[in-house]
C-alpha cells in the first residue's frame, strides 16, 4: 500500500442517491485523502440489522455520513404512518449502533427542522428541541429522527463516541422530488410554472395568502456545512452543545414569503402570467425560521443566494425531464 493510500479515509454515506446524500457525495468525490464507500438500495438494505452489521464488519469504514431516510410529502406521511417511524428508527438503530460497535470514529447524522414543536418561538433554537408538540402531520417521522439524534447523544455520554447530529432547514436543489403530489413547496411552484408557461396559461393559483414566511437552503450548502461539521475538532463541536442538546441547525439565517418566493420563481421560469392566491386554503404555520447562530459562528454559512439556486434548480429540473424548457 503507498503512503498516500494509507493516508485516505473511508467515507461511507448512508442514502447517497438521494438529495442530500448525492451533495454530500459530490462535495467529497473530489478530496485527495477521500475513499468514498457506497452502497445502493439494492446492496444493502439499511432496515435490515444483519445486512447493516456485516457491512459495517466487512469494511473498516473512518466516517459516516447518514442522510438515508425514508421521506415523503404530506400525504405520504398521513397515509403511511407506520412506514415512517418504523424504517426511519431502524435505519437509524442499524446505522448507528453498527458503526459503534465496529468502532467508528466519527458519524454525522442528518435530520429536519420537523424535530421542533409545532408553535416553537421564532427563530427556533435548537434547546427548543421536546418542549411542545409536534406537527401532527409529520410526527412519526419527527420521533425518529429525535431518536436518532438522541441515540448520537446517548452513545456519545455512555461511550465516549463523537457522533454529530445537523438538522436542516427546508432544502432544495437537484435531486429534489418534484412529484406532483408529494414534492415540497419549491420543487412543486418550479413545475407548476415551467408547465404553466409550457401551456400558455395565463394564471397560476396558489394555496394560501402568500404571507406565511419560510427559509430555505440549498442542498449543496447543507453538504458543505456536514463536510466542515464532520471535520471540526472535536473541542471546537463540544464548545456548541451540551450532552443533552447536542445537535446544531443548518440553515441561512433569513427568510422569505410565498408571495415572494413565488414572484422569484415565475421569473426564473419565464412565466408571465398573473399569479393568484387563494386565501380560502390554508396557510400553515406563519413562520418557520431556524436560529442558525450557533453554526454560523463557526464560520460556516451559505455561499448561494436564493435566486441563484433557483436558477440551477430549474435547469437540472429541464435537463432531468430530458426536454430543455429555459428560456
């Protein structure tokens, strides 16, 4: 073996198909001291305890990052509850408990702003984390990655392990899922207005006032903020928690309305048409902001304005379909 093969680390990342995994992956690929370790669905199934353990035994992996999950929209959520819950606890008891057992050194685990109650105090701190109910349209997914976040704290306080936790805000990017159902509020506007100007329509109706206010990240910030989390000293990650609240948000610190966001997107999209927003339909929660503070001292923020993500949004989204729609 040369000495510069010595001298890289296996990196294994756990869901690296999907948004957050495939960034995490193309952050990574291009570091010299770097061995990338993955496995798709179909090689191991991260659910499956004696798949995940003869994985974990059979390479001997220096860090882990887990972004899979098993996700969905809204009604993915309310019609599949137990799915939810069970596959994202298992994925997590299998992937966490593997890699301390087969002595790991270092994982990251990645979650979502969900973990946070539901009329939590804006901007939401990450000590806000159990002090109200959760969203009840999302709480088995929620409760599982709690408990992964408590399962990183607790083999961290028993055993000395230095297991991380980041919990993003909303993302978007390429790898999104921009099903017509169950996509997220910037996937789903990116395609109603790239159909709309598709179609020559002359409106596009919205849900909701417009007002609500929501932050969003893109995904290849959120990877290179668990790229800079993973690598931090472990003095300098223990200076920002504490062994009971030991994860940190990830986010841009800002936020903007449906309305505007809206306004943004047509724009990218080329469509100029009138958009209308239907107020009768509800908004949701009227804010959902992430206190970022604690990342952002550690001089790690976003380097992509929200317009600029957009515009790449969009065009992986043309180049995806395989017909180029941009203007």
């Amino acid at each position: 073996m040369t000495e510069a093969a010595a001298n890289k680390k296996t990196v294994f990342i756990a869901g690296h198909r999907g948004m957050v995994g495939s960034a995490i992956v193309r952050q990574l690929s291009g570091q010299a001291d770097v061995t990338l370790l993955l496995a798709g669905r179909d090689e191991l199934n991260l659910c499956d305890q004696a798949a995940v353990e003869a994985f974990f035994a059979s390479h001997a992996i220096d860090e882990v990052y887990l972004a899979a999950a098993r996700v969905g929209g809204i009604q993915a959520n309310n019609q599949f509850p137990a799915d939810f819950i069970h596959d994202n606890l298992a994925i997590a008891l299998n992937v966490i408990g593997a890699a301390h057992r087969h002595d790991v050194p270092r994982l990251l685990f990645l979650g979502s702003s969900c973990i946070y109650p539901r009329l939590a105090e804006q901007p939401i701190s990450e000590a806000q984390l159990l002090t109200g109910h959760l969203e009840p349209t999302n709480e088995p997914y929620a409760i599982a990655k709690i408990a992964g976040i408590k399962l990183c704290e607790s083999y961290n306080r028993q055993h000395g392990r230095d297991y991380r936790s980041l919990m993003p805000t909303n993302l978007y990017g390429p790898g999104d899922n921009f099903h017509p159902e169950n996509s997220h509020v910037i996937p789903a506007l990116l395609q109603r207005f790239h159909l709309a100007r598709q179609q020559s329509a002359q409106r596009v109706t919205i849900w909701g006032s417009g007002a609500q206010l929501r932050e969003f990240l893109h995904v290849d910030d959120l990877a290179i903020a668990a790229v800079n989390v993973m690598n931090l000293p472990a003095a300098t990650w223990r200076r920002q928690v504490t062994p009971q609240c030991s994860h940190l948000n990830a986010g841009t610190g800002t936020d903007i309305s449906i309305r505007d966001l809206a306004t943004l997107i047509a724009k990218v999209t080329g469509f100029s048409g009138e958009i209308v927003f239907d107020a009768s339909k509800p908004d949701g929660a009227p804010r959902k902001l992430l206190d970022v503070s604690k990342l952002h001292s550690l001089g790690i923020t976003q380097t992509r304005a929200l317009e600029a993500g957009l515009e790449a949004t969009y065009h992986w989204y043309c180049d995806h379909l395989g017909t180029d729609m941009r203007r």
